[in-house]
C-alpha cells in the first residue's frame, strides 16, 4: 500500500485537493458564515418589509446592474461603513456580489458585527441574471 501511494503522490494529492476543496463551503458555513439563500427565497425575502439587499460588489460593477433597492457598499469598505446599515442588525440582510465569494466574506464580517439574519445570495448577481429576475441600473 504505501509503495503505491509513494509510486502515485500526484494523484494522492489529487484525490486530498478534490476532497477539501469539497467539502470547504460547508466548513466555511459552518465557521461562522450565514446562511446561503437562492434567488427564490431571497426575492420572498425582498418583498418582506425592512430587508436589507447589500451589493459588495466595486461601484462599477453596481453601476453597471444590480437587485433592486440594493445598498452598494463595497466589500473593502465594509468595515469602515457599517453605521449606515447598523438599522438593520436585527433584519434581514441579504449579501449579494457577482459570484457569491465576497459576499461569503462580507457575510462573515456583518456576523462578528452583531448582525444576526445575514443571507448570502448563493450564485450571486450572475445567478439572479440568469434566473432573468429583475435588474436595476
């Protein structure tokens, strides 16, 4: 056995790589992420009074599109503007970006804030798209 794994590491590593890498979003999850949300539950979301929809995306990249009555505030700002949002710690708040990536980590962030309902946007803008849902310019 060990003869084979010495004779075969690259696929070794292959295999351990493939494995973390599956098994990362749900630890990321579960170290303190929000909840993902898809673009069904977060346009039920939307419609509830008092949800924040946040865009951490680059300001042109909202400019260019975004969900509608989205607050733009990107994601290397976040920390330095979280007393414009502060209203909603105790409401809804759904993070959105182009893929779902910095929204994970601004997510994260908004939890060590103290806010206590975040969602992120599983799929992010390009998902919302592609589900040809609304788009504000």
């Amino acid at each position: 056995m060990s003869e084979f794994l010495i004779n075969n590491i690259a696929l070794v590593a292959l295999f351990l790589a493939s494995g973390v890498m599956l098994v990362w979003p749900e630890l990321s999850r579960l170290a303190g992420g929000a909840a993902a949300v898809g673009t069904l539950e977060a346009t039920r979301l939307m419609n509830q009074p008092g949800t924040l929809v946040l865009d951490v995306r680059e300001d042109g990249e909202f400019a260019a599109g975004h969900l509608p009555r989205a607050k733009s505030i990107p994601l290397r700002e976040l920390d330095k503007r979280l007393d414009e949002i502060a209203k909603f710690k105790d409401k809804p708040v759904i993070v959105a970006c182009r893929t779902g990536a910095r929204s994970a980590a601004a997510c994260r962030a908004l939890k060590r804030a103290g806010f206590g309902n975040v969602q992120n946007l599983s799929g992010g803008f390009t998902a919302w798209t592609q589900a040809s849902l609304p788009v504000e310019k």
